[in-house]
C-alpha cells in the first residue's frame, strides 16, 4: 500500500524463483591486431550488473572510455577504438596495448556468479577487473582479490584491501539539490520518490538527502508540512514496476518524484502527466522523449576513478583505497534543467550548492550518508 510521511509502497515481482540457467563464457574481445610488449598490454575485465544501454551501466562504460582516452591519450600515439560492449588501446604501431573483457548479468545475479566470472577473466589475462553491483564486493573482497594480489579490484561500495578499491560518489548531494530545486517551483509540498530497495545505503541516502532538502527549501516558502510518499520495487531494473511505481505516485497527488533506478521506465511513465521527474545515473533528457517533464538528473562521472585505476595499474602502483566526492570535486554533476521549469530552479540550486561547498549538511556528517540504512534516519516528520 502506498503511504504517506514515512510509508512505503512496495510493488513486489513473483514469488518463484526462476530456474537458472548456466552463464555463457565470458566472451574475450582479444584483438587479432599484433601484441604488444608484456610490460604495456593490459586485459581489462567489465562485470555489469545491467545491460551498457542502461543509465547505470553505460555511465561506467563511459567512464572508462574517457579514462583510456586520458591514460592512453593520442599525443602518446594511442588510439581508443569501440570493440563490442568494451574498446581496445592501439599503439602507433597498430599493437594492442589495451584490450577488454566484458559480462553482464541476466539470469543469474549472485555474488558467486559474479566471482567465478572474476576469475575466469583472471584466466584470461585480466591485470584489472571493475565490478558495478554493490552486493558482489563482499565475497570479492573475501574470496577473490586475496587470491590473486597482483590483480586490482573496484567494486561499488565495498571493503578496502590492499589490491581493492570501494567506489561510489556522493551522490546524494546532487539529490539534495535537485530536490531543494523541485521544491521551489512546486506549488504543493508533495514529494514522491521512487527507488529499488528501501535499506539500501545508495539509496536511503538519496532519498534521506532528498527528502531533507526539499523540506528545507519548501520552509523558505510556506510553513506548510511536507508529505513523501515512496515506492520501492526490490529490484534494480524491472520496467513493469518502475512504471507501476510512478503511476502510483502520480495517482497519490505528489508533485516531483526522484527516481533511483537503473532504468528510465520512471520517466517514461510519466510523460503525459504534471509531475516533474529527476533522473539518475546519467542524462536522462538524453533517453527519454518527450522530455520537459525531465526536471534534471543527478549524473555520475566515474572517469576519475577509472583513470586512478587505470594510471596506477599501468604503473604498477595500484593500491586499495575508498573513492567518495561529490559535486565539488565533479564526480557528481545535474544535468541541465528543463526549459520550461521557472528560473528560480536553478537559483535555488546554486544556493544549495553553496551551502554544501560551506559545509551544510541536511542530515549529518558524510559517514553518516555513507552508511545509512533508511530515509528517515535524514529526515522525518
């Protein structure tokens, strides 16, 4: 049921669990190009958790193209070219210096799967392997990166280790603003958000950021309460519920949603309604038309941790550490507004970008966003 204040609508799949079916090999994109020395040929592993067209996913593989155009640039005679899912790194002489591996998940999404995939990559000459779910970076960190040492890790979110890097921005400070944005240019103070699993820290802390904000934008405004009304799918990507989900916010009069999906079903779903919509993970004016309805998106831009990877793997100084900027480091960026949201939009962001820059904080110190556990623990009525 859908709830409103501290509530929760939960929109839940079947209840059998499908029959998994053995995972395809992970197929290599080895160039047949000549190799290249030993010292300077690197095999990169990708292990997706969605497809490359999704917002999420593809803002990983984009992070990584920009790396290898920054790390393996053409003034050092280095040419990035597209190789299925992945790319490859030519020297001037045609070698290949870079190569990729690439799997995604699609039937089954367990930590050991996504494991035996990490070694099978290893088998296959992987020097460093990126691995985009959350919930995979526990076993990799228990069962998989002690054992092979000369190989680096990244996964989202996870344990630090000698040879493993735990990657994910502050995310939630684009949510504050973009909530606090929303909050100025609606004329009823109902919020409405829309995520995949309610304890979740990712999204707790987005959600926790948004709601927070947007209160204290609407106070400037009204002393009117706040109502937030939320749905949570218990999946990543399930475009049947997305759109379920958002309709049933539409339906419960809210005024914005702020969706933490890894699709754009959301965005979709609501086109030919009044309800703004803030995307995440990429541009989401980019994926969904028409678009007006698109308030902005929080967008993520890993190419600064890929680069670190990929700089201090090709060195042979890579090192475990735990990767957390924001939006003044730029890892965190909003998309462009809408065209046709008010002005004040965009000035009530730049305030609460500024009042981040100060050292603002809607709900606690940056571990306490690392680590939340549900939205209410940032805000609550």
């Amino acid at each position: 049921m859908l709830l409103v204040i501290a509530s929760c609508l939960v929109v839940v799949a079947g209840c059998a669990a499908p029959v998994v079916a053995p995972a395809p090999p992970v197929q290599s994109q080895v160039s047949s190009e000549p190799t290249a020395t030993p010292l300077e040929k690197l095999t990169i592993g990708m292990i997706y958790i969605s497809p490359v067209q999704i917002p999420w996913s593809f803002a990983h593989r984009e992070g990584l193209r920009q790396a290898l155009e920054v790390v393996y640039s053409p003034s050092q005679g280095m040419q990035v070219e597209e190789e299925g899912e992945g790319f490859r790194v030519l020297d001037s002489t045609g070698n290949a210096v870079v190569n990729t591996l690439s799997w995604t998940a699609t039937t089954d999404f367990s930590a050991t799967e996504a494991s035996r995939v990490a070694r099978d990559m290893i088998s296959k000459g992987a020097g460093l392997i990126f691995v985009t779910a959350e919930n995979w970076c526990q076993d990799l960190h228990e069962n998989v990166a002690p054992a092979y040492p000369d190989v680096g890790f990244a996964c989202i979110r996870g344990p630090v280790a000698p040879n493993l890097i735990s990657m994910y921005p502050k995310s939630w400070e684009g949510f504050c603003v973009a909530c606090a944005a929303a909050a100025a240019i609606v004329d009823e103070p109902n919020l409405g958000m829309l995520g995949a699993y309610a304890a979740n820290p990712q999204v707790a802390s987005n959600h926790g950021a948004c709601a927070a904000c947007f209160a204290d934008a609407w106070a400037d405004k009204d002393d009117s309460q706040i109502s937030v009304s939320t749905v949570y799918i218990n999946n990543w990507e399930n475009l049947g519920d997305e759109t379920a989900g958002a309709l049933a916010l539409r339906d419960e009069g809210v005024k914005v949603v702020a969706v933490h999906q890894d699709s754009t079903a959301a965005g979709t779903a609501l086109v030919e309604t009044d309800v703004w919509v803030i995307g995440y993970d990429s541009s989401w004016r980019e994926r969904v038309e028409p678009n007006d309805h698109i308030l902005t998106s929080v967008v993520i831009d890993w190419s600064e941790i890929y680069e670190l990877a990929l700089m201090t793997t090709r060195e042979g100084t890579f090192q475990g550490l735990k990767w957390n900027p924001g939006l003044a480091e730029g890892a965190v960026k909003l998309d462009v507004f809408s065209p046709t949201a008010p002005s004040v939009a965009g000035v009530t962001a730049e305030t609460y970008r500024e009042k981040l820059r100060a050292g603002w904080r809607p709900c606690g110190g940056d571990d306490v966003m690392w680590a939340m556990d549900s939205w209410q623990e940032c805000h609550s009525e």
